[in-house]
C-alpha cells in the first residue's frame, strides 16, 4: 500500500501530527495506527526502522510528499 493511499484513512489527528512533526520519528501509536491500515505490511518505499535506537521513520519520499500535501501542492 503506497503513502499516498494510506493518508486518508489515517485519523485526522495522526494527520496533523505527520505534518507537524514531518520527518522525526514516529511514535508508537501512530506506527499501530499505520500497521493496522496496511494490515502490518511494512513497505520499503516509505518505511524505515526501527534503527539501533528503536525508532521508525518515513523515507525521505514519505516525508516529501507530506510537505507537498501540507503545502496544498497535491
């Protein structure tokens, strides 16, 4: 499941913390929030981690296409 398709049906408040927080580590709820949507899938395209600290992040293009949806550009 592509970023793209998983961003409507997250909840609006997992939304705003996206885009507020772009490109910082997820936090576990919202990594819940997000297997439950892909059933578990985790994709390379826009899925990273958890690294040595334990954290899971967006790739850069997940991050990039955030900004973009943020900035009304889609």
């Amino acid at each position: 499941m592509d970023f793209p398709q998983i961003w409507p049906l997250l909840s609006n408040s997992s939304r705003s913390w996206l885009v507020e927080h772009n490109g910082e580590p997820l936090p576990d709820d919202l990594i819940t929030e997000i297997l439950r949507i892909t059933g578990g899938e985790r994709n390379a395209q826009w899925w990273t981690g958890p690294s040595a600290e334990g954290e899971t992040q967006l790739t850069d293009d997940a991050v990039d296409w955030i900004e973009t949806v943020a900035n009304d550009e889609v």
